[in-house]
C-alpha cells in the first residue's frame, strides 16, 4: 500500500514523466488509497448521468458532467459546479471512463487553482478490450475490484 506521501511522489512522478499539467496521475488502486488515507480528499466523477447510471459509479464521489449525453456537448458550467462542491484547498481526483476526460478536467482545475489535481488512469471502465469489443476487462477501476455501485 505505502504511505499517503510514497503514493503522491509517484503519482507526481508519472505527471513529470507524461508532462501533464496537474499534480500527478494515480491508477485506479492508489486512488482509493488515498481516499483510505486522507479522507478529505474528493473524488470527482467527470463522466455523464448516464454513464453513471448504466454503468455504476464509486460511492461517496462528487459528480460534476465534464460534457453531456447524448452528443456529449462540453458543460459550459463546470468549473462554476466544481467550485460549488470542491474546496480549491483538497487534494482531488478526477475520473472519467477511461482516463481521457478526467486529463482534460484535472488540467482545467490545475489552471483554476486547484493545485492538488490529479487524474485517475484508466479511468473507471478502463481499456477496450479489441478482441471482445468491450471495456472492463483489461483494467480500470470496476476490473481492479475497488468500490462502486450501480444503484443510486
């Protein structure tokens, strides 16, 4: 498991290596660590209602639609969203499906002042697996078995 500070530097490690504008890049495991070891820490789930509500979502996460269902038109009051729920002051992680959208709103919340910003790789569905054409089965966090339902 390591430490809360072992798993920050390398997650900060990852984003020098990826030149990624946020504080730092954690899979999915070291993202529900941090939530274990520094319960003020949010997860912010960027994927639409939808999604979430197909799919399932991890318990206790703040959502916030980085663009929205169907035609996943970009939501022109995201930033104003995340400040309503988010202390600028928290360390925060981001997640999306597959890691791409949670990258677009970490680097936003890094621009706007959150400086503990940081993505989730892989996302929550992870990769698609191209010889079953589905996600889910290489990794993310639902393939890495951490916490989320699909009620509510």
């Amino acid at each position: 498991m390591g430490t809360l500070s072992e798993i920050l530097e390398r997650a900060k490690t990852r984003a020098l290596e990826k030149g990624v504008p946020y504080a730092g890049c954690l899979t999915p495991t070291e993202a529900q660590q941090v939530l274990t070891l520094a319960p003020a820490a949010r997860l912010v789930d960027v994927r639409t209602r939808a999604e979430c509500d197909l799919v399932g979502h991890v318990p206790g996460a703040t959502h916030v639609e980085w663009a929205f269902y169907p035609g996943m038109t970009p939501n022109p009051d995201f930033l104003t969203q995340l400040n309503m729920q988010v202390d600028k002051e928290s360390l925060v992680m981001f997640l999306c499906r597959t890691g791409a959208r949670s990258h677009h709103a970490a680097a936003l919340a890094a621009k706007e002042g959150y400086a503990e910003s940081y993505n989730i790789l892989e996302g929550f569905e992870g990769e698609t697996d191209h010889i079953a054409n589905q996600r889910g089965n290489i990794n993310g966090w639902r393939k890495a078995g951490l916490p989320w339902t699909n009620i509510g």
